[in-house]
C-alpha cells in the first residue's frame, strides 16, 4: 500500500525540496514502518525526525490524516492505505506578553 508524507520547509533540504513524499509499505503497516522507508529513501531525515533511540523528537508533530500520534498510538499507530502523514515542526518563541 501507499502513503504520502507531507514535507514541511525546512526539512525538504532533505527531500530534494518535495514537499510531499510517496512511500509503499506492507498492508496493515504502523507508522513505524512507514517511517522506516521514508528514511531509507530519505536518510537525512532520520535524525531530525527521531531521537537516536527511535522515539519522535520534542520538537518536531507527526499528524496521520489529522489526527496527532502523540494521542493516537505514536510509532505504533496502524495506518491505512493513501493516508497523508504530516512531520510538522513545532514553533516556540515570540514575543513575550507585558503586564
């Protein structure tokens, strides 16, 4: 089956600046495994993505279709056929509030 991971700005360096990036996994995959073949097509990916002991990192949001696998199962979310799975780096900082 097919997914497609949808590529933010500053990660497309990695991607040679696709912004959306088809990968084929086995059906009844998890999110891992989808994973997996994005960073084999992708390597660079990898470290801006996962922490060295696999985990997602702090920073950056995995969305698959609109849902956050931080609530929905992480790595081991199953995923389906099509889905569009969005890497999504987290914004911090801005003006601080005066009281």
């Amino acid at each position: 089956m097919q997914v497609v991971f949808n590529i933010p700005g500053p990660l497309r360096e990695f991607t040679e600046n696709r912004s959306s990036v088809p990968v084929e996994v086995k059906e009844g995959a998890e999110l891992r495994a989808a994973l997996q073949a994005l960073f084999a097509a992708h390597p660079g990916l990898r470290d801006r993505v996962l922490t060295e002991s696999g985990e997602t990192r702090r920073h950056v949001n995995i969305f698959v279709a609109n849902e956050d696998i931080r609530y929905t199962g992480g790595l081991a979310m199953p995923i389906r056929d099509g889905v569009e799975i969005s890497i999504v780096p987290a914004i911090s900082g801005g003006i601080p509030q005066c009281h």
